[in-house]
C-alpha cells in the first residue's frame, strides 16, 4: 500500500463526491450541478450507472421525479443521462472502499477500480448506497443451502440481465409491492409461480398492481403461513411452510424460492466511517437537510429509508444536494444549524418511534429545515385500522395526524409543520400511534 | 489438468490410492508426493475438502486440552506445529488472535485450573490465568457476568477452505493424480495388489489409504474392519457479518463441563465472526441441514457470551458432521499384511492435526514396508496460494497489482471484495474451481452479506465461462 503521504498527493480534488449511481445519487448529481456545486464526480460499484431500476422491467418508474413513467432500464438511461449531461463525472465499476474526515474538515475517500487505486479528497460526500434485500440465511429459515433460494435482486439479473430460465415451481416469500414483481418475472422467465407466501394475514401491495401480476398469472397468495425449512442437496426440493395459526406444516415441491423485501440499508461504508446508525432505519440518523452525524457527509435514498419506491428517492437525492449546495454557499445546514454550540451545548433531537412503528425518516432534528416533500416517512411493522400519528416531545404534543390506514411495507407520511416547535434542548421526539 | 488419471484400461497398477480428498487424505497426498511413488487420490465429490473440512470452526488448536497420552493429543501437537510454517509459506490464512477459555459459573471457574495442568501434560506450557478485571480490559464486549478465564495464546484461526486446496495443489503439481466425482464401490485383490472400484471405474494400486472421514468405517469394512463405526455429530454455526467484528479480539471458547459442551465465539480469517457449534449426535452421514431449534441455541448463548451480536446481521448458518466414532482416539493404523492404512475417526481435530496424521501414517507404512526414495532434484515447496484472508493485502488493495493485471481492480462480488482477476484465477488454478461451492470455497465470492442479491447473476455468468 502506498503511504497516506503519496496518497495524499495523488489526491483527486472534487467540490462534491456522490457514493452510489442510483436514483438518488444520480439525481442529487444533476441538482448539485444545476445550482452550481462546482465539480461533482459520482462513484459507483457496479459497471453500469442507474442503480436497481437497471434490471427491474416493469413500468412505472419516474412518475414524481421526471413526471412521466417508464420501464427502470429507461429511467436509469434517463437519470444517467441527465446527470452526465448537467456535467458530473460518473465513474462506475469504482468502488469506495474507506471514508475519513481530515482534521481540516475535508473528505477522504478511498477509491479501488481496474484503473488502480485513489484518494479523492472532496469537500462534502454524498452517501447514497441504497438498500437491499435480507437473504435467507439472514432471515434464519433453516434446512439445506441447495441452489435455487435466491434473492428478488439476484433473480432479476439473472432473467433480465443474463436471459435465464427458470422452468419449474417457484415460491415467492412475501406479499408486497416487490415480491408481486418478483413473481411477474419468474413468470417471465417460464416458472409456474405457487403461491406468495406471507407472515401477514393479508398481502400488502397496492390493488392495481397485484391484479396485474397477481389476476394475470393468477397467482394465490398464503397468508400466516412462513416457510420453515429448505430442502435439497445441490439443488432445491421443496420447502416446509408453517401455518402460523395452527403450527401445522406441509411439504411443497419446488425448483426455486425467492425471499423478496425485508430490506436493509447498505450502510457498510456509513458504519466504518462511524457515521451515527438509527436504530430503526438502520442507515445513518439524518436530519431534515439529509445531513449525518459527520459535518461534510450527507446521505440520501434508501440508504435512509429502505425501501421507498425509486422517485422518492431521487427526490431525496434532489434535498440532499440543495443541502450541500446551500452548505457550499455558506449557509449552514445540519448538525452546525442547530447551533449546538450557540444553545448551551444541546445536541440534535433524535426523533424516534414506537411500536407498532417500525422506522421514520429523516429521524434527527437540527432546524426548521423542511425535510424532503416536506413531510417524514414511516413504515408500520403490523395492520392498522384508521390509525392516528402523533409527535410529541417531553409530553407536548406537536402534531397529530388524520387517521391513516397502516400497511406493512408501505409508506405512511407525516407532515413536518410542526419543526419550529422542537426544542433544541429538549429530550427526544416520539412519534406514536394514538387511537 | 484435475483428472491426471487414465481411465480403467490403464496398465500399471498405482503404488498408493488415497480414498478421500479431504484436509487429512490431501495431507496425506502431500507427504507421500515427496517420494518416488504412483500417488492416486480420489473423492467421491467433484472438489477436494468437501465434506466435514469445509464446515468447521476454522481454528488451529494448540490441542491444549486433548486427552494426555493419547494419538489425537500427539498427532494433534505435532500437526499444530508443523501447519504454522507451513501455511506461512503458502499463503494460507491464519491470525494468531489467541484463546480465552471464559468461566461463567462457579462449577467452571472450578475447572480451570485442571484445563491448564491438562494443557500442561499434553505439553502446552504457555497457557495462563487472567482474572476477570483483565479479561474485561481486554474483551471490553463480553456480557456480564465472566468470573475469569484462561488464556491460550497460541490458539489462532485459519481458512480451513484453502488448507485442504493448498495440499491438493501441492501433490497435483509433484504429479499426484485426482480422482474427482469417483464414489468408491468396492474392492477387490487382483495380481497381488487391490482394485478399487469407483464409479469412475476401477483402480488398482499396491496400497490403500482410508482417510474418507464420515465413511470411513465403511471403507474399513472392506478391510474387514478394525471395530469402529462412525457415528456422525453435527456442528450447527453462524456466522455474523464483518461489521460485527470489532466485537472481540480473541478466540472465546466455552469451559467444557459434565453438563454441557458450551459453544464458542471466534472470529474469521475473513474478518466474520463465527457463532457455534451445536453438537447433535444423529443417525445421518448426510443431514447437513441447519435446524431452528439449533440455530435459536446459538442466538441464546451467543446474547449471552456477546450481547453486541444480537444487533449485528447475520451473514450464513451452515453445519458440518464430526467423523466421531465410540472411541475417544482417532483410529489410524496400518495393517501391513493387507498394504492398507487407516486414517479414520478423525472428529473434530483433523484440520489442526492434518500435517501430523500424514507424517505419522507415512512412517507407519514405511516400517511396513512401502519404500519411500525422495524424489531427484529440489524437494518439493508449498504453492503459493491466492491470499483470501483479512490479515494480508487483497489484490483489490494492491496498486501494483492493479496496475500489472486490471482484473484485480474489478470487484465483482462487493460484499467480499473479490475481484474479476481472482475468479479467473480460481477457474484456472491447478486443482481448479468446477462449480459455485468450489469458487466460493477459492475466492469467497457470494459468501458475504448479500449472498448473492448484486453478484450472483455475474458470479454465475462467469462461471459459466470457464474453460
């Protein structure tokens, strides 16, 4: 290894480095070069920009970000694109293996990439990793490790990126938005789909794209039921599913099971950089202005928020940099913006939630910087009836919804009118459910 | 390039086929693979080390606390002694982290003393005590609770994938011929030598070795047997993502009571931590899978041993089968009369021990009498094995190997960091990589934590492109 003096002076100077080539980077490096951020160089891991949309066909992509819809291999070329013609830098098949804070406040990121090593040193970093799917093993199902257990993000390159085909039964393990999808494309690549398999009592997509999956290849889905055990020795027999009602379990005979959702941030390079984790999102803490707990260091997508459907987080890329754009300019956002220092040493707010609430986001607050589509983003880990949200702080309440209805693994929203009245130096803000 | 071996119309009979590849039988390979002699080695899998070498706790013991004045505590002593220069020289990867023996009880607290006198008649000298104020500064993330502990030093961890690879390629490259996907059948005695029927077809050669682990009383049937069955004992384990590593430092192993084995915490050569193992006697030689009321054992005693590991994520569970046998030894043994060695019954200790096993059976068969000339020209040295560890440089950190070959600069699988060069290398080594599990096994590509949700599909393309 070079020394860090040599790298040092090979260091490549950016304004801006955005981590992560997906719809909130890409997005985040087009606003950023829109407002004049100065140079914006975009890292990303893989050999092609655009993220998970790249191999994800079904339409719908775009809708609130570029106002039109799309396939994701289309939406991925257009946010490319745009963030190329807006004039960033994108490199990909780079990966960004470290990330340090120098004593003077810049960034150094260590870079690994067929055309060798290097140390970019940027004034604010971007960190937009995205998120992806907990595997089986994660998940503790027990039983054999044959193949043909896959993964919603591996089936899909593997169909739509390396024209495979998956003849034969097939399992899908969830009943949300994107395990409806994964069951569109094992239909594509000439699997007979059995059944969605979900813990729930009831599925969780939206109607009308489970009536076009779900009526088109009429698909059932089994509710309280999990899967219990694998089965097969090299290649996949079938697995066990439990009805968690009764404990009663049967056999089913299939080629390939695909555990879909269950996300979780790829928040690798935000842990070893000791960026603060919430303890409910699981990717850094942010405040409204996507600022970490690192000065310099924003982050933005579902890296914050696993998973939300692609637009929204592009638009969060889009805050993120009106952020660091506006921190560039001088004006302070994030943890500065609170004036820590200015209010007798009062830390940001963290803004937490409570059963039956999973996670929120952003979940710091450090100003009255409105966080993106104004508004904070949850999700609910059970079924709830007319459900009011509540946000309080020492007791005080500062906000109560209208009744939402709560789905698991969908989004339910909070409007963020109610910042001003945090105290900086208060305790932290709940946000529960209330009747 | 793997399969040297002429198929059944081959003449000459072989001096010594070796029935099973595993971390013991390539051992075995290797050693004899310095002398002048016809060396078949043979597996019923189309890879070596795949059977109870490849799921283990990927630890080198000292053998501190085998049973005194036994052949596991010597062979064990010896092969310990022997692997550590040995896998320096080849690149296989191994951290000297040390041991702490963690006492939780008064009953196990008790037993220390005994474990460090046991330590010392099996001729380990260097393990100490280390008080409970002690063990806590230097294991700040152990859970409440720990009365003390005993210190080994010079227990370490090491890549039980590539150990069994790198005597493979060892005895590949002094002209030993693998036998791969070649189950053995029978045996049968023919012009004063044995044929070995597999379902490549038959082998014939002077000796016979039987390092074939979980069947290795079968084999031993075949010789009439020498009294021992194999009764298998599955070792559930999990293994916890790289971000849980900085949780420990050493290797934190159970005391060992009347009432229970324990299980350890223990990290990886590839910066994991490894959670395990259960011990379940069952009637299977092939039931590898993993159970949940397994898995949640472990989950109990890993919050308790280590609280932190209950936020971290979980990257694989996975189990492997001990050869354990009603015996407390190993059984290895030659029967002169019939040209025939036995390494069986190696439980737990055989990766540790692998090297002392070889040396002991080799001289065994020599003073009964194979002839054992050196071959002409330099002896033979370790390969140099791709370094898979966290401790050395990965080529993906490497400027000057970037910069010579940018395939080290292409990283393919993201969670491991294992690059394009890596995989083609695999694919094109000596003993080389013939599916998903033996690429796995050679580069660590897929292993980590996304098991496959960005590089599977790529993985799996490449793969498909070997040659």
């Amino acid at each position: 290894m070079t020394s860090a003096a040599e790298m040092n002076a090979a260091a490549r100077d950016v304004d801006v480095l955005v981590v992560g080539a997906g719809p909130a980077g890409l997005s985040a490096a087009r606003e950023l070069r829109r407002l004049g951020a100065g140079t914006v160089l975009v890292a990303d891991r893989e050999t092609e920009a655009g993220g998970v949309p790249r191999h994800s066909w079904h339409t719908g992509y775009g809708l609130r970000d570029l106002h039109r819809v799309m396939t994701g291999p289309a939406y991925a070329r257009a946010l490319a694109g745009a963030a190329a013609a807006a004039g960033a830098e994108l490199r990909t098949g780079t990966t960004v293996t470290g990330l340090e804070t120098t004593l003077d406040g810049t960034q150094l990121a260590e870079l690994t990439s067929p055309d060798g090593l290097q140390v970019v040193r940027a004034g604010m970093v971007l960190l937009a990793t995205g998120c992806r799917e907990r595997p089986r093993a994660a998940r503790l199902v027990p039983g054999d490790r044959p193949a043909g257990v896959l993964t919603t993000g591996e089936l899909q390159q593997r169909v739509y990126l390396g024209r495979e085909r998956r003849p034969g039964r097939a399992l899908v393990v969830g009943a949300e938005h994107v395990s409806f999808s994964a069951a569109v494309t094992l239909a594509h690549a000439g699997a007979e789909v059995v059944a969605l398999v979900t813990e729930y009592e009831r599925q969780q997509s939206y109607a009308a794209f489970r009536l076009g999956a779900a009526v088109r290849w009429r698909i059932p889905v089994w509710t309280s039921a999990r899967i219990s055990r694998v089965t097969g020795r090299g290649r996949l027999d079938g697995v066990e599913v439990t009805d968690t009602r009764t404990g009663t379990t049967r056999f089913v005979p299939c080629e390939t099971v695909v555990f879909t959702a269950d996300w979780i941030p790829d928040h690798e390079l935000a842990r070893r950089a000791d960026l603060v984790i919430d303890p409910g999102t699981r990717g850094p803490a942010v405040d409204t202005a996507l600022a970490t707990s690192a000065p310099g260091v924003f982050a933005a997508g579902n890296l914050v928020h696993a998973a939300e459907t692609a637009d929204i987080a592009a638009l969060s890329g889009r805050h993120a940099a009106q952020s660091i754009a506006a921190a560039l300019a001088g004006g302070a956002v994030g943890p500065e913006a609170a004036g820590r220092e200015a209010a007798g040493g009062a830390g940001p707010v963290p803004v937490l939630v409570a059963p039956p609430l999973g996670w929120i986001s952003p979940n710091v607050v450090t100003s009255a910087v409105p966080p993106p589509l104004g508004r904070f983003v949850l999700r609910s880990q059970a079924f709830r009836q007319a459900t009011r949200l509540e946000a309080r702080q020492d007791g005080r309440l500062l906000a109560r919804t209208r009744p939402h209805r709560l789905v698991p693994g969908r989004p339910v929203h909070l409007t963020a009118d109610w910042l001003e009245q945090v105290r900086p130096d208060g305790g932290p803000v709940w946000v529960v459910t209330a009747g | 390039m793997t399969d040297r071996v002429a198929g059944p119309g081959r003449e000459a009979a072989a001096d010594v086929v070796i029935v099973g590849a595993g971390v013991v039988g390539t051992a075995i390979a290797r050693t004899l693979a310095a002398y002048q002699l016809d060396v078949v080695l043979a597996d019923a899998a189309p890879d070596v080390g795949t059977g109870t070498s490849k799921a283990n706790t990927a630890i080198l013991h000292t053998g501190f606390d085998a049973k005194p004045g036994t052949l596991e505590s010597r062979l064990l002593a010896r092969g310990s002694a022997l692997l550590r220069p040995y896998a320096a020289a080849a690149g296989i990867p191994v951290e000297r982290t040390g041991a702490l023996l963690v006492a939780w009880t008064d009953e196990q607290e008790a037993a220390l003393p005994g474990i460090a006198d046991n330590a010392r008649r099996n001729g380990y000298q260097a393990v100490r005590p280390v008080r409970a104020s002690d063990l806590y500064a230097r294991e700040p993330r152990l859970g409440p609770g720990a009365r003390g502990a005993l210190e080994i030093p010079d227990e370490s961890i090491i890549c039980p994938w590539t150990t069994p690879l790198a005597f493979a390629t060892e005895a590949v490259q002094a002209g030993v011929r693998l036998l791969l996907s070649a189950q053995v059948t029978g045996l049968s005695q023919a012009d004063g030598g044995h044929q070995v029927t597999t379902t490549r077809g038959p082998v014939r050669a002077r000796w016979v070795v039987n390092a074939a682990g979980l069947g290795s009383d079968v084999v031993d049937a075949m010789f009439g047997g020498n009294g021992f069955t194999i009764r298998p004992r599955r070792g559930q384990l999990i293994v916890y993502d790289k971000l849980a590593r900085p949780l420990l430092g050493s290797i934190l192993l159970p005391v060992p009571t009347a009432r229970t084995k324990g299980v350890l915490v223990a990290p990886t050569v590839y910066g994991n931590v490894l959670l395990g193992p259960t011990a379940e006697d069952i009637g299977s030689r092939t039931d590898t899978g993993t159970t949940a009321d397994g898995l949640a054992a472990l989950l109990a005693a890993g919050r308790r041993i280590l609280p932190g590991l209950a936020d971290e994520e979980v990257t694989s569970t996975y189990a492997g089968l001990r050869a354990a046998t009603e015996h407390a030894d190993y059984q290895v043994y030659v029967d002169a009369g019939q040209r025939y060695a036995c390494a069986g019954g190696i439980r737990s200790t055989g990766l540790s021990a692998s090297l002392g096993i070889a040396e002991y059976l080799v001289a065994e068969m020599e003073q009964a009498g194979l002839t054992l000339r050196p071959r002409a020209g330099a002896p033979a040295r370790p390969p140099v094995m791709p370094s898979i560890g966290e401790a050395s440089l990965r080529p993906y950190q490497d400027a000057g190997r970037i910069a010579a070959d940018p395939g080290y600069g292409e990283i393919v699988c993201h969670c491991e960091r294992v690059t394009r060069g890596e995989i083609r290398d695999a694919l094109a080594s000596p003993v080389p990589a013939v599916e998903l599990g033996g690429l796995r096994r050679r580069t660590r590509a897929t292993n980590g934590r996304c098991q496959g949700f960005y590089c599977g599909a790529r993985v799996a393309a490449l793969l498909a492109e070997r040659p």
